[in-house]
C-alpha cells in the first residue's frame, strides 16, 4: 500500500513553461485535492474531487487545472507558469470513518 | 471561503514546558481536524473533533472543541524534543472542503 504517490520531487520552470504535477493513491479514495503550502500561509485549497469526472475550485485555483479521469489518478496543471507560483504543493485524499487526510510526500517547484 | 485564524504562529518553549495553540473560526464548524508537519515533511493527521464540546486526548496531547464549534485548541503536556513541528488545525463547515490554519511552529529546546 503505497498511500499517495507525487512527482515529481523537485521542479524548476521558467516563467511561462507548462508543466504536470503527478498525483496517485491505492486507497480507493474518492475525494483527493490539492494544496500550496506558502510560509506563513499554511496549507491553501487548490482545486478538489469528489470524485471521478468531477472536480471543482478551491480557494486558488487561478493558473491551474486539474482533471479525474479514474479514482486513482489527480493530476495538476499549470497553464503558464509564474513566479508567483513557486511554492511546495501537496495533493491529499481522504476517506475512511476518521476522514483523514493523506498526504503525499510533495512537490518543491520554483519559477525563475 | 472559510477563515480559520490560528494563533500563535511560532512558540518556542524548554524541554518539560507545556505548549498550546488554538484555532477560532467566525462561523460554526462541521468539524475541526488537527495535523502535525515534521521539518521537510508532509502533514501527518492526528485527530478529528466532531461533537459540541468534545475532548480528546491521545498521550501528552489534549484537544478540544468549543462548546459553540467555533474554536479548537491543542494541548501539550511536558514537551519533547519529539514535538517538533508544524501544527495545523483544518475545518470544514459542509462537504470535503478543508480550510487550514495558518499553523504554529513548535520549536522545543533541550
């Protein structure tokens, strides 16, 4: 049981580059989400799913999208990459009777 | 969305102190959730508060949830360099949408 699996580890984009944030889970979870975690800022409520096919936004969810084509899979797009957007980026899912949260290890991603 | 303020946002306490920190929120809660981030790690969850009320306690660490679920507070008794760490409340008033707490640094001094 892997839990919930994230790569890349580490990303440097240059400003206006596209990039995939890989997200997956063998929880058979149906709500997944993904999160920035800004010092100071605490953890911020990207886009999320409850499902899949279906997915919605977050708090911030401006320059990025996401899609759900199987329960296992969350993946993360950003559009055009901005500095603005550096930052370290958690994907989660939850289910259970305690509906806890798990996170995945991270991803680091700077914009230059 | 909804605004969980959490305070304080860095406490730096000796070996054996106690340590808290707390979470108020302006509108009612469905339920109240307690994490803890290692240096470099992920949250890691501890506990879910759901009652009006309700305490719980799991070792050294006490939480509680406001009679009015407004505001949760997480205790804990004789800190150790163990607790080291991040910790964030996250709330939800309907559905699955976790809103966190800006979080507090626990930094523990031998």
């Amino acid at each position: 049981n892997a839990g919930v699996t994230q790569t890349p580890k580490f990303q440097v984009l240059k400003t206006g580059q596209s990039m995939t944030l890989q997200c997956a889970q063998d929880m058979n979870h149906e709500y997944m989400s993904w999160y920035r975690q800004d010092p100071g800022m605490g953890l911020r409520l990207i886009h999320y799913s409850v499902g899949a096919g279906i997915t919605d936004q977050g708090e911030v969810p401006n320059g990025y999208n996401v899609s759900r084509s199987t329960t296992e899979d969350f993946p993360l797009r950003l559009l055009s990459a901005a500095p603005s957007q550096t930052s370290v980026y958690f994907c989660a899912s939850n289910g259970g009777a305690r509906n806890e949260q798990f996170f995945g290890p991270g991803t680091r991603l700077t914009v230059l | 969305g909804q605004q969980v303020m959490q305070i304080p946002q860095y406490q730096h306490v000796q070996e054996g102190e106690d340590f808290t920190t707390y979470c108020n929120s302006s509108t009612t809660l469905s339920n109240i959730q307690w994490y803890k981030q290692r240096p470099g790690g992920h949250p890691v969850f501890l506990i879910q508060l759901v009652k009006s009320g309700e305490v719980k306690k799991q070792k050294r660490l006490t939480f509680q949830f406001g009679e009015a679920k407004k505001n949760s507070s997480l205790h804990i008794t004789a800190t150790q360099t163990t607790d080291v760490g991040t910790y964030f409340c996250a709330a939800t008033n309907t559905g699955n949408q976790f809103y966190f707490g800006t979080g507090t640094s626990l930094t523990v001094i031998p």
